[in-house]
C-alpha cells in the first residue's frame, strides 16, 4: 500500500479572485477553494475503499490591520508600508483551518484571531527583512518568528503557531472529529 501521509499537493487557485468582507469568512472560504481544487485532482474512490480514512487538511491566513485585510504584499514597496504600519501598533492574523474526511466526505472547518502587540521596529530592520524577501510572502508580510522582528514583538495574545499559519489546537480538535 503506497504512504500518502506525506503527499502535499498545491490547491493552485486564484485567491484573488475570491473576496469576502469579512477575514473570518475570506480564509474559510479559501480553505475550501483549495480542498476543491485539490479534490477534483485525486481518486476519491481509492480513498473510500481504503480501510484507513485520508485526511486532506487546508488552510489559509490574512493579516488584519486597522480592520482591512491584508494579504501577501505585492511589492517590496507594499511590505515597507505594511511593516512600517505595524511599529508601535498591533495587528492580527485570522487563520483557518479545513479538514476533509476523504472516506467518509466528513468536512469541517474552524478559524481563530490572534492579536500582535509590537514596540516601535527600526527602518534598518525593516529594510533588512524586505531585503532578505521572505516577508513577500506571507500574508501582511509579518513573520514575527523571525530573528530580526522578534524583538520588536511586545505581546502576542494567541498562540504562536496560529500566527505561523497553521493553529494547532483547532487542527487537532478537527483532526479527531474528522476520524
């Protein structure tokens, strides 16, 4: 029997082409856009008259900051904005979380909030991180695990991983639910 724990598959969808008002239905709804777009890629029937149920798990994540959604920054002009905006300030990260049952179709999904409290960040840290290029390519261009932001972070109301862009608790809440 071939492992399929450790198959990952790219949902390739057009997020921008789905908008919500609301984060917290914006990353539900891409969660299930990419489980759909993954779905129509796999042998669903294999799945069903396997004895051991296949979970497919997505996920998605925005940065709310003074109530607008944001989400990976197009440029590195955006990011210095985005970044900028945040020294002194707060933001948060709202992520979601869908769990798909392929056996049984069993679906179900949950987001969470996370606040992020930061003291005032130095333009050379930021120009250093815009010029590394990773906060291109997360959403709201916050990577606060990184060694350069981490000490400009004052208080995180939430749990870490949920920032990171998979919440742990809710995943595994989900996990036994879908099983």
């Amino acid at each position: 029997m071939e492992d399929k724990t450790s198959q990952f598959k790219s949902a390739d969808i057009d997020e921008k082409g789905i908008r919500k008002e609301k984060p917290e239905e914006l990353v539900m709804a891409l969660a299930e856009a990419k489980a759909d777009a993954i779905l129509q890629r796999l042998p669903v029937g294999d799945y069903v008259k396997e004895a051991e149920p296949t979970l497919l798990i997505t996920s998605d994540q925005v940065v709310v900051y003074e109530g607008v959604i944001r989400e990976k920054p197009a440029n590195e002009e955006e990011a210095h904005q985005f970044i900028k905006g945040y020294s002194g300030g707060h933001a948060a990260t709202v992520g979601s979380v869908l769990v798909t049952n392929l056996k049984t179709g069993f679906r179900k999904g949950e987001w969470d909030r996370v606040e992020i409290h930061f003291h005032e960040i130095p333009d050379e840290v930021i120009e250093k991180l815009i010029e590394e290029g990773n906060v291109l390519h997360v959403a709201g261009g916050l990577l606060i695990e990184h060694p350069l932001i981490k000490p400009y972070i004052k208080q995180v109301v939430g749990t870490i991983d949920s920032v990171m862009g998979l919440p742990k608790a809710p995943t595994e809440k989900l996990i036994k639910e879908a099983v």
